[in-house]
C-alpha cells in the first residue's frame, strides 16, 4: 500500500469519524512520546506495560483528554471566524484568530500537559487501594482528601517549575502553525497537525523533565548520604 493511499484512507477516515480518529493519532503520538523520553532519559520503569504504565498513561491522555479538549476548542476557535480555516479570512482576522489561540487555546493545552506529566512523573499513592475499599466510609473519604491533595501539591509545583518554560516553546510553536495551517490546512486537519508538531515538541519538554527529575533524585540521594552519621 502506497503512502498516498495511506494517507486517503486516514483522510476518509478524519471526514466520517473525525473525533475517534483524532483520539487513536493523539494516543499513539503521546505514548510514543512516553516511550523515547523515557529510553532517552533511561527512565525504564515506563516500559513494563501495565495499567498504571507511563505509556498507557501517555496514551490515555492523548486519546481520552487531549484530544476531546483540542478538538472543541480548535472547533470553537474556526467557528468564530466563520469556518474558513484561516483560508479566506482578511491579513486583519488572520491576525486576530491567531491571537485568540495565543492568549486561549495554548495556555490551557500547555497547562494540561504539564499538570499531566507533573503526575505521571511524580504521583504514588500513599494508600493501598485494595485495603482502602475494605475500609470504613469514614476512613476511605480521609485517605482519598489525603491523596487529592497530595495531587493538587504535585501540580501546584510541577505548574510552578516547568509551565513558563512550556508555555514559551508552545506559544512560539504554536504561532508558526497557525501561520501554515491557515493558509494551507482545511479546518477539519488543524488538530492532526497540532498533535504531529507538538508530539514533537512535548517528547523534547517531557525528556527535559525526566532528566530534571533524576538529578534532582540523585542530588538528594547525595545528600542524604552525606549527612547519615557514621557508624562505628
């Protein structure tokens, strides 16, 4: 099969299930991701393929959140300029959706993905969920506040460390796809394209964040072994 026969039956299939098929492209390219940031990274715990993988993780964000979120919001952003794509707009409405993305669509993206990799990278429940549904109705809505919280401080910190610098490298990224995909993409392939090119941009950030975090664990491993007091 031809790459250009590939490419209509991927582009029958974007007319007749544009949703569906946009979710299987955006869990493939994010559980890639997953997979080259962590080989890159050396971070070999994302391999074994079990529910609470890295990669699956990866790909259940791509397809169960990512995509529905990009999908509305890019569909919103082409209906308020009248469904042209960018195509037929004037050089001033041009200007204008372009903005409208800037300052709307990439910070919330970029805030999803980074929230998204602050938890995958960093989240272990303290709780034993087996045990914790055995337990009393009382104790089970404590240990769940013990862990929501626990999750709302990884974010809070993994936004406050990495998101200004993600915000940047999309918004910079973003803007140069807005140029093509207005003058060259028909609306329908806008959130394609986007997944393609930040699937790229998103293995580099999240390859960044890996390495970051590993030296974080060792410096503080380092420390812990100078300060441990010697036995005799």
């Amino acid at each position: 099969m031809s790459i250009c026969s590939v490419n209509a039956v991927y582009l029958n299939a974007l007319a007749k299930n544009p949703l569906l098929t946009k979710a299987i492209t955006a869990g493939i390219l994010n559980g890639l991701n997953e997979l080259i940031a962590s080989a890159v990274s050396k971070d070999y715990s994302s391999f074994a393929l079990k529910p609470n993988s890295k990669i699956i993780q990866m790909i259940f964000y791509g397809s169960c959140i990512l995509t529905p979120v990009s999908h509305n919001l890019y569909g919103v952003l082409t209906r308020i300029f009248g469904n042209a794509g960018g195509k037929n707009l004037t050089p001033v409405l041009k200007a204008l959706q372009i903005i409208t993305s800037l300052v709307t669509i990439t910070p919330i993206l970029s805030g999803i993905f980074t929230s998204w990799i602050s938890i995958i990278n960093n989240y272990k429940p303290d709780t034993d969920m087996a045990a914790m549904v055995s337990s009393s109705p009382k104790k089970v809505v404590v240990q769940l506040k013990h862990e929501i919280l626990k999750v709302k401080n990884i974010v809070q910190k993994g936004l406050s460390q990495n998101y200004p610098r993600i915000l940047r490298g999309s918004l910079v990224t973003n803007l140069m796809c807005l140029m093509v995909a207005q003058n060259l993409l028909s609306p329908e392939l806008w959130v394609v394209f986007f997944n393609a090119v930040y699937f790229v941009l998103n293995t580099y950030q999240n390859t960044r964040i890996k390495i970051q975090k590993k030296k974080e664990v060792s410096r503080a491993q380092a420390e812990q072994a100078h300060t441990k007091p010697k036995v005799n």
